[in-house]
C-alpha cells in the first residue's frame, strides 16, 4: 500500500491531468510520416518529430480533427466543399507557443497570418476539394481557407491575401 502522502499526491497528479485543456495535453509525442511528406511546421514548437520539425503527412493530418467548409471563393465558379483539419487543431498538436503563422507556399508565395485569426475562426488546411485530393495545379496540396460564406465579414482582400494555396510550410513566429 502506497504511504498516505504518496497516494494524496497521485489524486492530485489525476486530478490535474483531468482538468488540464486540451492543448497541454498535446505533449503526447508526434509520430513520424510514413508516406510523402507535404507539411513541415518549424519556430516555435514543442512537439517536433524530426529534429526541431514537425513533419507531416497526408494520413496524419486526416488524423486530425476536419471540419468541412461550404463557401464560394474569388478563384474558383460556384460553392465549393473544402475539407481538412482546423488549423488550430494542427496548432495545438504541435505545441505550437507563437502569435503568428508565417505561412510559405510552393511558389515561395508568403504571407503572416495571426494565430488570432485561426483561434477566432474555424480556418482550415484544406487538403480536400469536392471530396477528392487537390493536385497542385489546381491549387493543392493544401490550401488555407476561410469560412467566407458564414462570415460575409472575411471577404475582403486581407483575408484573400492570408488564403495562400500550395502550402508547404509553416513557421510559427513568437
Ligand atoms: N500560393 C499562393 N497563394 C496565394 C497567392 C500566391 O501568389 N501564391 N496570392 C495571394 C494574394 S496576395 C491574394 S489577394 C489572393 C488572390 O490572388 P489572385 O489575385 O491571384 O487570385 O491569393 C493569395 N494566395
Ligand atoms: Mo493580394
């Protein structure tokens, strides 16, 4: 039997963990990409994988929580079905600790988008178009998008220039 100070502190030890929000618990260790890797999340970050990385493939972030997002956009003819992990979510899995996301596309297209914006709003990465994986020409892998149809508010050039397509990295800036 446990000494009496040693099970008090146990209780206590359970009794935090059960309280603790969700993004202290992402401490749980990030496994490694077995397939492709399409995003890498750098700056400050407390739950890398590859050195001071966080590496990611596509199953890893379908592992994530999605959301689907219903909404036209200025690049594309009628409403379209984008789906992918909150990027929020993506955040808090890395222990991310930054104010700013400095967002890097293929095209070397970049942009600083505030972690305000992403904790405001449901934004994704958007990893899916109508259902079916985006190919690069068309604007894939990965696209930021917001919720532009339910939040009228976020269409406007601030927003279409934060929306960056072909994502390849992101930095998170202290
Ligand atoms: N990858 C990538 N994303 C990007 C851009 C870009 O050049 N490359 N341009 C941004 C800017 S500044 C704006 S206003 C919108 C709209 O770009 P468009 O005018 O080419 O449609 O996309 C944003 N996302
Ligand atoms: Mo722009």
């Amino acid at each position: 039997m446990m000494p009496i100070r040693t099970r008090a502190l146990s209780a206590l030890a359970g009794l935090l963990l059960a309280l603790a929000p969700a993004n202290l618990m992402a401490a749980e260790p990030l496994e490694a990409p077995t397939g492709r890797v399409i995003l890498d999340i750098g700056g400050a970050i407390a739950n890398p994988n590859d050195a001071a990385q966080a590496r990611f493939d596509l199953a890893m972030l379908d592992a994530l929580p999605q959301r689907e997002t219903v909404t036209a956009t200025p690049w594309h003819d009628g409403t379209q079905t984008f789906t992918g992990p909150l990027i929020a979510e993506l955040l808090d899995r890395v222990g991310a600790e930054g104010t700013t996301l400095r967002v890097v596309a293929i095209n070397d297209y970049a942009v600083e988008i505030p972690v305000e914006d992403v904790r405001q709003h449901p934004v994704i990465l958007a990893s899916r178009q109508n259902g079916a994986p985006m190919p690069v020409r068309d604007k894939g892998p990965l696209f930021v998008i917001y919720p532009f149809d339910e939040k009228p508010e976020l269409f406007n050039e601030v927003y279409f220039s934060r929306s960056v397509w072909q994502v390849r990295t992101i930095e998170i800036l202290p």
